[in-house]
C-alpha cells in the first residue's frame, strides 16, 4: 500500500508556507505588508495581530473562497468587489488572479485608467487589435473601476472591453462605488445601464464593509508618535 503524500513547502518560500496555513490574503502583496511593518515598526505580537486580522468588518467569506476556487472562471462568469477604499478589494482580486495563473489561466490585471489610458488614443485598427488581446485571456481584472470620474469617450472603451467579454470570458472588478452612482462618475454617458447590464448578468456581487485599513495605521501611528516624550 503507497503512504499518503504531503503537501511540502520549501522552508525558504514564505509565501508558499503562508498559503499553506491559510494566510492567503498575504503572499501577494507580502513585500508591501512588510514594508510597513518596518517602517511602523511592528512588535512580534503586533505583526501575528495584523497577520491574524481581517480588515473589513463585514465580509462574505463563503463567496470569497468559492471564488478562490476558481469555478467562476469556469463558468465564465463575473466577479465584482465593492466597497470602500482600504478594505482589501485589491488584494483579494490579486490574490485570485495569482491563483488563476497557477491554475494554467492566463491572467491580465490592469487598472480602469490604465485600460482607457491604452486604448484613448488607438486608431481603429490598433484599438481593434488591443481589443481582441483583452478579450482573448482566461480572467481579465479592471480594477479601481469608477474610482475616477471618466468622460463617454472612456465609458464607450470599457464597455467595448466588458461586451467582448461577455458570456465568453470572465471579469474581476473592484470598485469603491455603488452601481447606482456610476451615473455620477461617467457623466453624459449613455452606455452605462447597457455596460452594467452585461457586467452583471453573469456575475456574483460581494460588498465589503469596515474602515480603511490605511486610515488606522495612520491613526495608530500618530497615537504613538503623541505618546513619545
């Protein structure tokens, strides 16, 4: 009878130690989380604090870790993050795009701007040809969306993205707004009921709650500072 295997992480990979103890918010964005740890200074009980914490207050948990799974992509449907600034929107989305990329996908990750910025100034040909390359990979994340007031010209690029995609490749998309004041950030666009639409149709919708984790360090670091004689 052959013993059973074990899943063995290398001792010099701390990433890959850390997913194996279901720390799996924090292998991606580990250098960024001990760069502030050094510079705030963490104790050890400090640092198992943070390492321990969920950020948000209110969260879904069972819809972050089915999308971990990554059945999503299988189905070719959406997944949409909301909440405020600082909760970890981003961090999640990473986290399942490295997960995808491990998985055999092939993942493009870009920011909203960035997507219009690469597409604003295309002519017809160069743009259809970016087109096809955002519609072509396994799980494209637009994140930061409506983060940034845009113009219609900006609302009419994401929705070509987002309508090459759909009901034939999935999208992850953060954002810090509710749907019903997309209105506000793409003003005199007439493509927004029809760019939700297909974003939506096929999607799970996850909201997060809490205070920013950025405001806190920030609050926490100047409590320390006033503390110092």
């Amino acid at each position: 009878m052959s013993s059973p295997t074990s899943t063995v992480s290398p001792r010099n990979d701390l990433p890959a130690q850390l997913r194996l103890i279901g720390l799996r918010t924090i292998p991606a964005n580990l250098d960024d989380f001990l760069a502030r740890a050094t510079k705030a200074r963490w104790s050890p009980h400090m640092l198992l604090e943070q390492l321990a914490m969920e950020w948000p207050t209110k969260i879904e948990r069972e819809v972050i870790e089915r999308a971990l799974t990554l059945d999503f992509i299988r189905e070719a449907r959406n997944f949409v993050l909301v909440g405020q600034n600082g909760l970890g929107k981003t961090m999640i989305a990473q986290n399942i795009c490295h997960l995808a990329v491990l998985a055999g996908c092939s993942v493009l990750f870009r920011t909203a701007a960035a997507i219009v910025e690469d597409l604003r100034h295309e002519m017809f040909e160069g743009r259809r040809r970016k087109l096809r390359s955002y519609g072509r990979v396994d799980l494209l994340c637009i994140d930061e969306l409506a983060y940034l007031s845009f113009d219609d010209k900006a609302a009419d690029i994401l929705y070509e993205v987002i309508n090459r995609r759909y009901e034939r490749k999935s999208v992850i998309v953060t954002t810090n707004r509710a749907f019903k004041e997309w209105n506000q950030v793409f003003p005199n666009a007439t493509c927004i009921a029809t760019l939700l639409d297909r974003l939506l149709h096929h999607a799970e919708v996850t909201r997060l709650e809490g205070d920013s984790y950025r405001i806190r360090e920030s609050q926490r670091e100047a409590t320390a500072r006033r503390k110092k004689p």
